[in-house]
C-alpha cells in the first residue's frame, strides 16, 4: 500500500483519500493531487511551474489557481500542520521531510524519487554554437526537432518556451530534467563551416544523465532536412515508441523542403522577437522572401501576418487587415495544425476589432499547442482590451511570463492587474524591471524596454528611478503612442494628474481603437478614471 502520514493525517495514495482521527478529510482532486505531489516530493523546494504542469497538465491555469489549492490544503489540515509546508519566496514551496512518516511499499522508495512516468517525456534544450553569428541556425534546429517531436501523441515534450529559457544558466542535466519534470534530454550542437554543417546529439536520461544514444552528422548543409528526420526518429526508436505515417506527413506538411527559404524564415523567427519597427520590418521582409521562394510554406505567411499585426498595432503602420487576414488564412490552409496560424488570425481579427472571432481563432490554437508563446500572449493582450475580467487576464499572463524569459511586457501586465495588497505584485514588477534592463542593455536603440520597465519602476514606488527610465524612453522614440500610454501610466501611478492627461491625449491621437478600449478599463489609470478630461479625451479620439 502507498500510506503517508503526517501532522495527525494519514494520505492513502491507493484511495486517494486523507484522514485524521476524526474520520475522512474532504479535498477538492486538485488540491488532494497538489498535496499528493509535494507529499511524493519532499524536503525539494518545486517551482511554481512545475506545480501546476504536475497538477493541471495541458491545462492554461493561473497562479490563483495554485494559491487557492495551497489554502484548501492548510484549512483542511489546521494548526497542528502549521510550517508543514512552506512557501520559499520567488522559489516555489517545499514539504518539510522530516515531518513524513511512509508506511507499506513506499518505505522501500526513495523519498525524492518521483512517481513513474504515464509516458516517455522529452525537452529539447537549446543546440549550442561556437559562433554567436550562426544562433539563428542553431536555435531553429532545436526548435523544429522539438515541433516533430511532439507531433508524436505517445510523447510528451515540454515546450521550447520551457526549455529555452535554460540557455545561458549554469543549470544542467539532472537538475534541469528535474525541474521541467522529464525522463530524457535532448542536447546538441550546431556547426556551420561554408556549405558543410556538423550537428552533434546526446539523448540522456534525465534523473541519472546517463547516455542513451549519441550521434554526430557531417553533412552538406542542404541535408539538414534529412538530419532532423535522422534524429526525431531515433529519439522515437530509443524511447521505444514509433511516428505513426501520419504523423510523418504532419512533420513533413509543417515545413518546407527549400533550404534558402527555411534560411529567410529562421532569419524572420530571429528579428520578429525584438518587435521594435526596425526589427520586424526586415523580419517581415524575410518571411515575405521565405514564402517567394515555396508558397506553400505555412509558417512565412504566419510570420507576416504576426508582423503585419504588430507594425499596424503598436507602430502605427498603414497595412491592411484585409490582407493579413488572408495571410493567416492561407497559413491554416496550407497547415492546419499550425498554432502560430490560428495565432496570427486571432492577432489580425484583434486588431480589426472583433473580439469574438479573435477568441475563437485564440483557443483553436490553444487546443493545438496550450503552450505556444504567441496563442497565450496574443490572447492575454486580447482579454485586457475587451474584457472587464481583470482575474483571467492576469492568469493569461503569468502564464506568458513563465513561457518566455526574455518578455518583460507580460510581468509588467502582471503587476499592473494584481491589487495593491497582494505580495506577487511586488514579484512581478521586479521580474519585470530586470528583464527590461537586460532587454534595454542588448538594444540601447529600443525604447519599448524602458517605457515597459518604468511602469513596474512605478509600481514599485521607485519614483526617480522610473521618471528617469520613461525619459530616456521619450527621447529615443518620442512618436512612439505606446510609450504616451505608459507615461500616462506611470504618472497616474506616481500621481501625477496633469502630466498623466496630457501624455494620455497625445497617445489618444493615434492609437487604435483597440487600445482606446483597453485605456478604459487598465487599472493602471485607477485613480484618473474619475477625472473629467480622461473620458473627454477618449470620446474626441472615438467619438
């Protein structure tokens, strides 16, 4: 039997059930699944993410979600289990081990070991590079392995938003398939020399490390096709699963066979991130060569309808929705399991104004891939302009800024949608300011970072220190509307009436209709909202 016992309660695993001397203890299955895996996993500090991957898995849930288990969990277990289990700040929680007693077959198991596997799992880590020049390639090789990968149903693989983030840490190995919660590991490097390429891959078992399978191809560049379908196959084969024909169609159907068109497309993957003007306009220019040179390359009409949205939403181009539209359409024709297609559809459906359609678009490319960046933040970004829903924004993203750690707009938003009274809130601004300083550092010439950055400064109450980022911001970019609604933000945060207005109506003058819609409900303009000359100034915008 699986019996633990603890603080006066004993956990049947085999039932499912908890107990104290008074009789059956009453959980709700997400909390008693919470309580069950910190019970399996004690004296461990676990991290937020993997909670909820282990608890909600392929499930979009909050961090409210987890918070409000922890609760039914201490409620139900009273004061006598006081300290059992502790949050860490920033880290996650812990169960205090010495405080579990374990009775039946469990006294035989090591107490860290986790439950085994339903099935095999997998993250791809970034493929690593001698030369920063050829990350481009590097990364778009492990990002399309880790894409066929998981067009196998018998396979989970953690999504490359996860696993990427691990890049530049001194985190390896065990530690690393420990905190995404995976039985292999996938590494590799990527070396270009003129028209040749060596890729070099170790499949390690992730608690132990030990090696499963190793290879090294030198090949033509041009085979680099070839050498993904090499490796997804026998990562398949070693984990004794197989690709179903289908399922190699899907691989196939997913990308192009011309290899100077995959070349302009991982240029445009590589640019589109940065999202300044002077970023995705090459960007867009690279994904429109990609599709030039195979028209039925699905993900270059995605990259240009996903740059198209982002230049005529945050930068004020003249593109028409029209024409983006039938972009993602014909992305979503030529590959329907393409969740970044259905993403880009949401975006331009957005940003012509109809919410409905944009989240219907959301949630189909939701249910293709729960953990694709581009779904998440474009539906986030959705709900805060049409949605008086402040609860699922924030859900949306938190969950954003887990899957990216270069993104500081999401814990910007987190901070700015969390109420005053609330610890994370802090958190999330401080995220938030470290991830704009680096952003900022990398791209002194992009004022998006510092406008981003001063208002988690703000929510922090480090008045000088915003003040002085949103300057810098204003006099590298000062047309940018963004960057007016920011200041507003962070000078009705700071209190500053009078400015915050008079940066809100030049803003208003050029912003879309859907950020008019956001303006209206963002908490940041809590305290301007009852001010006469905020409602005028949106009502001669949008009359």
């Amino acid at each position: 039997m699986s019996v633990f016992g603890f603080a006066g309660h004993t956990l049947d695993l085999g039932q499912g059930r908890l107990r104290n001397s008074r009789g059956e203890v009453m959980l709700r299955p997400k909390s008693l699944a919470l309580l069950t895996y910190l019970v399996r996993n004690p004296g461990r500090v676990i991290g937020r993410d993997e909670l909820i991957e282990a608890v909600w898995p392929d499930v979009v849930v909050s961090d409210d979600s987890l918070s409000q288990c922890l609760k039914d969990i201490r409620a139900a277990l009273g004061p006598e289990a006081e300290g059992f289990i502790r949050t860490v700040p920033r880290r996650g929680l812990v169960l205090d081990e010495q405080r579990l007693s374990m009775h039946g077959d469990e006294q035989d198991q090591a107490p860290h070991k986790r439950p085994t596997a339903e099935r095999p799992s997998i993250a791809v880590l970034p493929f690593e590079t001698s030369a920063a020049e050829h990350e481009w390639f590097s990364n778009g090789i492990a990002e399309d392995i880790t894409t066929a990968l998981a067009r196998n149903g018998r396979l989970k693989v953690v999504s490359k938003n996860y696993s990427f983030a691990f890049k530049g840490t001194e985190r390896r190995g065990a530690e690393i398939a420990h905190e995404l919660g995976v039985t292999h590991l996938l590494e590799g490097s990527v070396r270009l020399a003129g028209e040749r390429t060596r890729v070099s891959i170790r499949l390690l078992v992730g608690s132990t490390g030990e090696l499963l399978w190793a290879e090294r191809f030198d090949r033509q560049v041009a085979d680099i096709f070839a050498i993904q379908d090499e490796i997804t196959e026998a990562v398949v084969a070693h984990l004794e699963l197989e690709l179903l024909p289908e399922e190699k169609r899907a691989i196939q159907q997913a990308r192009t066979t011309n290899l100077e068109a995959y070349n302009y497309e991982l240029r445009g993957r590589q640019l589109a991130v940065v999202l300044t003007r002077s970023y995705l306009l090459p960007a867009r220019r690279m994904y429109g060569k990609a599709a030039e040179l195979d028209p039925n390359y699905a993900r270059a009409y995605a990259g240009m309808a996903i740059c198209d949205c982002y230049l005529r939403d945050w930068h004020g181009e003249d593109i028409s929705l029209t024409t983006t539209l039938a972009m993602a359409d014909k992305a979503i024709h030529l590959d329907p399991g393409l969740a970044e297609a259905h993403a880009a559809r949401g975006f331009a459906l957005f940003c012509n104004e109809q919410y409905v359609e944009a989240d219907h678009a959301y949630r189909t490319a939701l249910s293709i891939d729960p953990n694709s960046y581009e779904a998440n933040f474009f539906f986030a970004m959705t709900l805060a302009r049409f949605t008086a829903d402040r609860a699922q924004a924030l859900a949306s993203f938190t969950l954003t800024a887990r899957l990216r750690a270069d993104d500081y707009v999401s814990p910007m938003m987190a901070a700015s949608y969390l109420p005053k009274d609330d610890p994370q809130k802090l958190d999330w601004a401080i995220i938030a300011v470290e991830r704009a300083g680096r952003a900022s550092e990398l791209h002194p010439e992009n004022a998006a970072p510092l406008h981003r950055g001063a208002v988690a400064l703000a929510h922090l109450g480090q008045k000088d220190k915003a003040y002085a980022w949103l300057d810098r911001a204003l006099v590298i970019d000062p047309t940018d509307f963004i960057a007016q609604v920011n200041a507003a933000c962070v000078c009705s945060l700071l209190g500053d009436m009078d400015r915050a207005l008079d940066h809100l109506e030049r803003a208003a003058r050029h912003v879309p209709q859907n950020t008019i819609d956001m303006l209206r409900s963002d908490p940041d303009f809590e305290v301007l909202r009852t001010h006469p000359r905020f409602e005028l100034i949106l009502r001669s915008r949008n009359p």
